[in-house]
C-alpha cells in the first residue's frame, strides 16, 4: 500500500468518560464521541460526508443528530468487531470516491441501560433458540465456556494460566487514569472472586459500563491537514465463522481470527516481528488466548504460558491490550471501538501507558461468540 491510495485515522477520541453514567442516552454518548473525533481532526461537522456506525441508533438517527447529509451510510451489525469493518469499509469507500470523510461512531449505554434497544434473547423457533437454548446457554456468559474448556482439556492450560490473563491486564490498567479497575490482583485474587459460569470468575469476565467512541477516517494524500499525527491503515481484514458457538469447525482456534487476520497481515506486507503492540478483544479472558494463536505470535497451545510468563505486560516483548482491555479498562458491549482508540493512541505516542516505538500496532476484534472478526494494521507511516 503506498500513500497514494492509502487511508488514514485523522481523528479518534472517546466520550467525556467511561464506567457508569446514567445520565447519558445511547444517542448522546454516540453524538458526545462523534463531536470529540471530529475536533480531534481538527475538522467541522460540515467536513463530514459519511458515516458509519451500528443499528439502534443506526447511522441515519446519528447523521441526523448532528446535522450531516450523508453521501455514504454503512450501518453493518455483526457484534464487538463492527466499528473495525467500518474501518475497513470506509476505506474501500474512500478508494473508491465515495466518501471523503467517514465519521465512525460508538456509543452504548451498556450498564445503565439509558436509550438502548433490549438484549437480543432469540425466540423459540429461532435458530439459537431451537438448538442451543435448550441446553441451557444464556448469553456470553455460558456460551463462551464451551470453547474454553475443549481448549484446556486438549492443550493443558491451567486455571492458573487463564487468571493470569486478568492479571497481566490489570497491570497495564493501573497505569491508565481511566480505566475502571486500576488496582493490582493477584492469580489468587482471580480464583477467589465469585464464579460466574465455570471455569469463569467474576475477574475473567468482562465489565458491563456506559460510554464511547468515534473515528474519522478519510484519504492519506490529506495527512498534513489536520491537528494530530496520521495513522495509516496499512491492512485490513474481516471474516465469519458460525452464528452459533455450537457450530464451531474447532472449538479450540477461531477460523475466522485467523482469516482476518491473514487477509489484514497480507494487505500491509507484515509479519509478526513487526508488531510491535496488539490489542486483542477481550470480553473474557481466553480470548487474547485464542487470538495470539490465530495471528500467529504462538504456536497452539502456547498462548497461556506465553501471557504467564509476563510476555504481554509491561516489559514484556509484546504490549497486549494496553489500555487495560475490556476485562479492567471498559468494555460497553461491544468493545471493539475502544481496541482501536488504544491502538491510535499508541501509534499517535499518546497513550496514558505508551509502549516506546510503537509504530505498528495489530488490533483484532471478535463479534459474538467468535462468529466473526476484523483486524487492522495500524501504523505511523504509510506503506
């Protein structure tokens, strides 16, 4: 990819605050992000001629808002990962002449509930509903146990391993000013906490909080154009894989991380020495596991003891979810937005917990129970 038909992050920013806010509505967290991106890009509304972002409000509620005609709408739903295809999309878009500005927005009123459409529950003669509900699976929660413990019968991966995953988090998190939980546990500290659905505690599951984000995306050729440093996307990639976590090929690897992952690999002309910071969703703590396997940074099997052995905390040889992730940073529902913030911030040289030389930064995002990903090739040069 070269600069000439080469895309750029221009603006990222996320709402005021993040945690518990229940005097905010989905709408407004999602207009609060979008007013905050644009100034970061140092741009106007009326600069704006696309836009991106998932149903409820949906892209049209959004635009409308804030006063934009859009020439390009993308209102593409498919979990966590969405606001990465948007990225992906937009780009496509922009490539193509059919946008110029793209404004991707996120906003969920994820733990107060204020202004959101109800959890999608599936009815009885839905798919989910006739083959797994019977079974007793209620959600992410007990869905996510299946994979997870397949995995730690076939390769060994220990309880303690799985914990560590939090804790290696955690220590990421008590640097960052806004994360939820900036207190340092312990792999003791993780077993201890409630249960929640076996073999998940309460410090391996994901928070549930309020709160934003927004991009704006637009051509490399206008990098000089705006207020803070560019970040290219150098590779992009999306893939799906089951809408059902029963039907997975493997219930030990995510076809489609390693699709994505391939496809985005390819398209910046990288590898993993190059990357030097990943941001892996974490809604639960097997999956940056799951995710290292797939990108190839370990070989099967091996992610557990790779984060135990301090590979992914700070000092470690590969910075992972930075920020703190969705298991201590902030995690809305639909985590995905938040990964590329942190990933912009770090290439940007402007994270609270900043990784030295952190010109590439890889971040995969999951949408349901690994039904489908995205991931993007973030860097400071283009290619």
């Amino acid at each position: 990819m070269t600069s000439a038909n080469g895309v750029i992050i221009a603006g990222a920013a996320e709402t005021d605050a993040i945690g518990r806010l229940p005097d905010k509505s989905t709408l407004q967290l999602h207009l609060e992000a979008a007013v905050n991106a644009v100034a970061d890009a140092g741009l106007t509304l009326r600069d704006i001629d696309g836009i991106a972002t998932v149903t409820a409000p949906g892209p049209v509620q959004v635009a409308h808002a804030l006063g934009i005609t859009p020439t390009y709408l993308d209102g593409t739903g498919v979990g966590g990962t969405s606001f990465l295809l948007h990225v992906r999309h937009a780009a496509a878009a922009i490539r193509a002449g059919y946008a110029r500005t793209v404004l991707i927005t996120h906003g969920e009123s994820g733990r107060s509930r204020v202004g959101t459409a109800p959890f999608p529950r599936g009815g009885g003669s839905s798919v989910p509903g006739q083959f797994e509900a019977p079974y007793g699976t209620m959600g992410p929660t007990t869905a996510f146990t299946i994979p997870v413990l397949r995995y730690m019968k076939e390769y060994g991966l220990t309880h303690e391993q799985l914990a560590y995953v939090a804790v290696a988090q955690r220590k990421w998190a008590a640097r960052n000013p806004r994360a939820m939980f900036r207190d340092l546990i312990t792999v003791e500290d993780v077993l201890a906490s409630r249960l929640v659905a076996w073999p998940f505690h309460l410090l391996e599951c994901c928070l549930v909080t309020d709160g934003g984000g927004a991009l704006v995306v637009t051509s490399a050729d206008r990098a000089g154009e705006f207020r803070k440093p560019a970040v290219h996307v150098l590779g992009t990639g999306e893939a799906a894989e089951a809408p059902m976590i029963s039907q997975l090929a493997d219930f030990t690897e995510s076809q489609a991380f390693r699709l994505a992952g391939q496809a985005a690999f390819a398209e910046a002309g990288i590898t993993t020495a190059d990357v030097r910071h990943l941001m892996i969703y974490d809604a639960f703590a097997h999956v940056p596991i799951y995710g290292l396997e797939a990108l190839g940074f370990t070989a099967k099997g091996e992610a557990g003891p790779f984060i135990a052995a301090g590979n992914t905390e700070p000092g470690g040889r590969l910075p992972l979810n930075t920020n703190g992730g969705g298991l201590s940073y902030t995690h809305t529902g639909m985590y995905g937005m938040f990964a590329i913030q942190e990933g912009v911030r770090q290439v940007r040289g402007e994270a609270a917990a900043q990784v030295p030389d952190a010109d590439i930064s890889v971040v995969l995002g999951n949408g349901g129970m690994f039904a489908t990903a995205g991931v993007l090739v973030l860097g400071r040069e283009g290619r």
